[in-house]
C-alpha cells in the first residue's frame, strides 16, 4: 500500500513538474507567436558603420536569439544588404520539445517508478536520428519548431538542407503522411511573405536543391488508395494516381492563386493514350508536384550565352513517372497575360541546374495559355515557361510603329492642310463635294486616333490611373472605329457612283448619312462597350490602356466591325477593278496593257483610302507567322496617313491642278507690283528716295 502510494504521489509530482514545464513552453511560443504578427526590428544590422567605399564590403552579426552575419556591399556610396545567414533554428531546438512530450507519454499508460526516466535526453547529432527517435511514422515532430520561426534567408537554407537531409538519409518507403509533413516545412519557405529573403541566401543552388530534393522524396512515394489529392497546400500540391497499358488518357489538373490575387493559375498535365500503352501489364503510378512561386526563386546556373534574364510566366510542375513514359502534354496559363509576353517552353535539368530549351517545344499560344510538349527524363522532371526577353524582332517592330506613325501625322496635317487650301476649287460637284469630305474625314479620325495611341502607350508605362485610362481607351476605339466608318461610307459612295448612274441623291442627305455613318454608329458601339464592361472593371487591360480581351473580351467590339469593313471594301474594290475593264472588240495588246494599269492604278489608290492594308493583321493572330508579315502589317498601317497624303491628295490631278492655279494666283500680284516698280513712270519717283 505504502509503495502504491509513494508511485502516485511521485506521478503527481512529476505530472506538475512537466506541466509547469509546459505551460512555459507554450507561453514562450506566444509571446514569439505575437511578436511575430509586429514587424520585427533590431533583429538585423541596417548597414555597416565604416566609411562605403565604391564595391567594398563588410558584415554585422546578427541580433539576438539569431546566430550569424549580415553581408553588405558598397553601391554608388550606400551600404546595400548583399547576403544574410541569420538563423534561430538548429537540431537541437527542432527536437527540444519532442523530449519531454515523449517522456509524458511513456509515463501515461504504465505506473512503475523504474519508467519514470528523468535524465537529461541523449544529444541528436543529425536530423535523421532525431526523426528516428521522435517521430519515424510521419515526420510530424518537426513541422511546429519550423512554422514557427521565422522565414529569415539563413532559417530557409537551414529548412532547405534539413529536406535535402530527410531525402537522402532517410530512404525507404515514404507514405502519404510523411509527404504531407514533408511538404508543409516545405511550404513555409515558399510562402510569398518569405520570397523576397531568397535573395541573400549565399548558395544560388538553394533554390535549385529544394526542387530535387522534393522531387527525389516524391519518387520514394507509394500510392495506396485510388484517390490523386495528397498535399494540397497553399505553394505546394501533389497529387497521383494508378495507371497501366490499359488506362485511357490520364490528366492532372492544378490551379492555384498567385501572389494574393483571386485569380487561379492553371497548370495542366496530360499523359497521351500512345505513351500509356508502352507500359507493362503490371500497375504503375504516376505523381505531379505543382508551385506557384517556386519559380520565383528558381536561380540558374551562369550561362555565358543568356545574358538576360528569363523570368517564369506559370507554375513550376514536377512529375514523377515510370520510365517507358517519355513525353507529356502540358497546359500553362500565363501569370503575365500581356501580348508582349511571349512564353518559352522549357524544362529544368537538374545536373546542369538551368532551364533547358530543348526539353520542350511549344504546340500552340494563345493570349493566356500555353501548350507544351515535353520529354520527360531521370534527369528533366520539371517544366515551366518562360517570358522570353525583347527580342531584336519586337525592337524592328517598335522601330517601324515609331517612325511610322511620326510620318503618319506630319503627313494627315499637310493632307488637311491642302484640302483647306483647295478645297474651294475642287468641290464643284456633289460627288467631289462628298469625296473631299470623306478624306478630310479620314485623316481628321486617323490622326486624332493615332495621337491617343500615342498618349495612351506613353501613360502604360507609368502607374496607370483607372479613370483616364478608360477615358483614353475610349477615344482611341471611337476614333479608330470613326477611320473605319469613313472608310466603309466612301466605298458606298463609289459603289453608289458606278451602279446608280442616272439618280444623284440630294448633297445634304449624303452628308446627314454619312456623319451618321461615320460618327453615330461608333459613337454607339464604342458607349455600349464601356457600359458593358466598365462596371466589371474589364473594359481594359492590365499593361497597358486598350480594349481587354482576357477577361470581357471587349476587343471584339472593335475587331468584328473593323473586319467586316475590310471584307466589304475588298468587295468593292473587286467591282471597281470589273468595272475598270471595259471590253473592246478586236482590242490590241496596247490597250490590254492600258486597261492593267489603269486597274492596277485604282486598287493602289483604294487599298490605303479602303483600309484594305489592316487584312494582314489576320495573318499576325496566327501562331508562328514568319516576322516578315509582321512587319508588312506594321509598315502598311503606321504609314496609312502617309498613303492617304500620297494617293489621296498628290496623286489627284484636279488637287495638283487646283495647287498650281493658286501658287500661279499668288504669284501674279506680286510680278505685278514688281514690273509697276519697274514701269518709266516711276522712275522719278525711284530717284527722289
């Protein structure tokens, strides 16, 4: 009885004592917990104190409970912060609290003194004989002592080789649970708060070391049941499934938040029919690990080749996969949704650590998404894209647009400046009346349109205020709508002057049709569309201020009315070119001649004035066109203002007779006045100056 009671009253005692212990513990874990939710500071020295020299560099200790240095280097007469090994975790604190909750549950089930072990714990020398002793069934021991500490750049190299550590030295068979704790110590250092602090991580191959090491524990991974989801948290997600040479085409599909936004990134793996049919009859299984921002951080080893650098546009996938299967299918949607943003299928080789071009080969690109075709090996297991830099064909491009459009508008102000000049002299008729209104017209709504064009590219580049940049949007789609319009309504009045020959329609109701035409029917679409569009914040585009198209698809409302003109044009311009060719009986070859210059005359002159030259723009919407098309389309349109000045104006001989009547009229008078000076009469006058 006596010795009944001395074991309980020892229990007790020892009960109160580690839960004192305890109570200790949690409260240190919350006052860390809620020192952790204020900015912390003090922590790490702000720079060096010493003189900066140009290039120099030196360091600080780190502060209190943190252990290590803080590199600086001297940049235009600054200390900037260079590298940082500030770390609070070690193996001894992963497992410290591990011991004495191990103790407390040896004391539960069993009463006996000779249990009741109080020594201290045996030193853990590494991380595997600390799993191996605390938790070896699902790592989960130590998940708490990692999330909460802080992500400092020298706790994720600690955290990076501590995963390097559990994959390479604890081998063997990885359940579902082990790759869920494994993947939450993992998802601690690719949250997005803790980004930034990869920066001035000393090893430039961390990055490229969590990836295999992740990859290499996810292909010690045995699937048990048929469910794909296991690990599905916020910067890491894994799923897998079961297949064989009877399976039909297997897919995974992920998407995920990027960098606090609503909108989820898509990623997607497809495995084709043909590749699963090279496997054996025996069941197989095939595993993909997703990252958001993995590839944010994804350093590349120093390419003498690749100067600049090659930013990742989508999640980073991994898959693990029996070796018969060589090739997959797979879906990226762009985090950059910009036209510029042109992606790069590539695939990260582990060995070489950088991304290989050849691994992949882009199938098709859309504005949003791209598809890959990828060879899967031992040594490529994970893909992306890349935002490929600005090429020297974007800089042709940009070079063309600018001298373009300068020459557009210097051109449409001599053209309007002409009309003026003449105008009075070259309307006598109704229908010259209505052809002189309609140029006028059409340069007034080009050059208006292309002077927003050039604001609203300009204002892209700054930060972009909402309000102005639909207000600039709109009147660059209403007045390009209104270049179109013309366009449309002067291929009418052509259409109207060959069919209609013997009925002339009165001056003012052409013009009330064509301002309606021209201005009313723009007016409407280009209201409706920001109506529409505006209340759901897509009427523009991220990048830049122009019509959205990922979202609300708002650009259609420029691109259907602006092709179906181009397609009637083209239609009316096929008339004049029949009506052109009038036939002769016993006609001579001269003649023939005659007739194909004289139809070639005409479409050059209607090609410019028709808009007929914005058709190539559908070649440029197809994936892989050659740079040639491209440029055709660019020099064609930034050049329309000066086309409309050549073959509108210049190369019209009523206009170039009308300039010589009035060039001829200004100079009269004054050989008049010159020959009165010179007159007899005058010359007394002349000698009395």
């Amino acid at each position: 009885m006596k010795s009944q009671l001395t074991t309980i009253c020892c229990l007790m005692l020892f009960l109160a004592t580690e839960c004192s212990h305890y109570r200790m513990q949690i409260h240190r874990k919350d006052k860390l917990q809620h020192s952790e939710e204020k900015p912390k500071t003090g922590r790490i020295q702000e720079q060096c104190h010493g003189p900066c020299i140009t290039s120099s560099n030196c360091s600080q200790p780190c502060a209190q409970p943190f252990c290590g240095e803080v590199g600086f280097t001297c940049n235009q007469n600054k200390w900037q912060k260079s590298t940082e090994t500030c770390t609070s975790l070690s193996v001894e604190k992963l497992f410290k609290d591990s011991n004495s909750a191990a103790r407390l549950s040896i004391a539960a089930p069993s009463i006996p003194l000779h249990i009741l072990n109080l020594r201290a714990p045996e030193p853990i020398e590494s991380i595997a004989q600390g799993i191996r002793k605390n938790c070896p069934g699902d790592y989960a021991c130590i998940i708490e002592a990692v999330k909460s500490s802080e992500a400092t750049s020298g706790n994720i190299a600690f955290i990076v080789q501590l995963l390097k550590n559990i994959s390479t030295d604890l081998p063997g068979n990885v359940t579902q649970e082990k790759m869920k704790s494994y993947s939450k110590v993992a998802n601690h250092i690719l949250d997005t708060a803790a980004i930034s602090n990869w920066t001035f991580i000393p090893d430039k191959n961390c990055s490229s070391d969590l990836l295999q090491s992740v990859n290499f524990f996810a292909q010690q991974l045995n699937i048990r049941n048929e469910s794909e989801n296991i690990v599905d948290e916020p910067f890491i997600q894994t799923k897998g499934f079961h297949i064989s040479h009877n399976t039909s085409e297997k897919s995974f599909r992920f998407s995920r938040n990027m960098y606090n936004t609503t909108e989820g990134i898509l990623g997607m793996i497809e495995i084709p029919k043909h590749e699963l049919q090279k496997l054996l009859p025996n069941t197989s299984q095939a595993i993909s690990i997703a990252f958001p921002t993995l590839g944010a951080v994804l350093k590349e080893a120093h390419l003498q080749n690749v100067s600049l650098s090659r930013p990742v546009n989508g999640l980073v996938l991994s898959m693990i996969l029996p070796e018969r299967l060589q090739q997959v299918l797979l879906t990226f949607e762009k985090i950059n949704k910009s036209r510029s943003a042109r992606a790069q299928c590539v695939g990260w080789h582990s060995k070489r650590r950088r991304w290989d071009e050849n691994a992949c080969k882009k199938t098709w690109e859309m504005n949003n998404r791209v598809k890959c075709r990828c060879n899967y090996t031992n040594a490529v297991m994970s893909f992306s894209i890349l935002m490929s830099p600005v090429s020297i064909d974007d800089k042709i491009l940009d070079y063309v647009t600018c001298i373009g459009l300068s020459v557009s508008i210097l051109s449409l102000v001599l053209c309007l400046l002409i009309e003026a000049t003449v105008w009075s002299r070259v309307v006598v008729t109704e229908i010259s009346y209505m052809r002189h209104v309609c140029i006028v017209n059409i340069a007034v709504s080009l050059l208006i349109a292309n002077v927003w064009f050039i604001i609203s590219s300009n204002f892209s580049k700054k930060a972009q205020d909402y309000k102005w940049c639909v207000a600039m949007t709109f009147f660059s789609h209403f007045f390009y709508l209104s270049l179109f319009f013309w366009m449309l309504f002067k291929a009418l009045l052509i259409l109207y002057g060959i069919l209609v020959v013997f009925h002339r329609m009165m001056k003012s109701r052409m013009m009330a049709i064509g301002f309606v035409i021209g201005y009313g029917f723009p007016l409407i679409i280009a209201a409706t569309t920001v109506a529409i569009t505006v209340p759901k914040e897509g009427y523009t585009r991220r990048d830049a201020c122009w019509l959205n198209w990922d979202n609300t698809k708002a650009l259609l409302a420029f691109a259907i009315p602006a092709l179906v003109i181009v397609a009637v044009n083209l239609l009316v311009v096929l008339v004049v070119a029949v009506n052109t060719q009038r036939p002769f009986i016993g006609s001579s070859k001269s003649q023939d001649v005659a007739i194909i210059r004289r139809i070639s005359k005409n479409v050059a002159i209607l090609t410019p004035l028709l808009g007929l030259t914005w058709g190539f723009g559908i070649a440029t919407l197809i994936d892989g066109t050659s740079l040639i098309f491209h440029i055709i389309f660019a020099l064609l349109n930034a050049f329309q203002g000066f086309f409309i000045l050549l073959f509108g104006t210049i190369m019209d001989h009523k206009i170039r007779d009308a300039l010589k009547m009035k060039m001829s009229s200004l100079k009269r008078p004054s050989r008049v006045a010159e020959n009165a000076s010179l007159s007899p009469t005058n010359g007394p006058k002349l000698m009395n100056r």
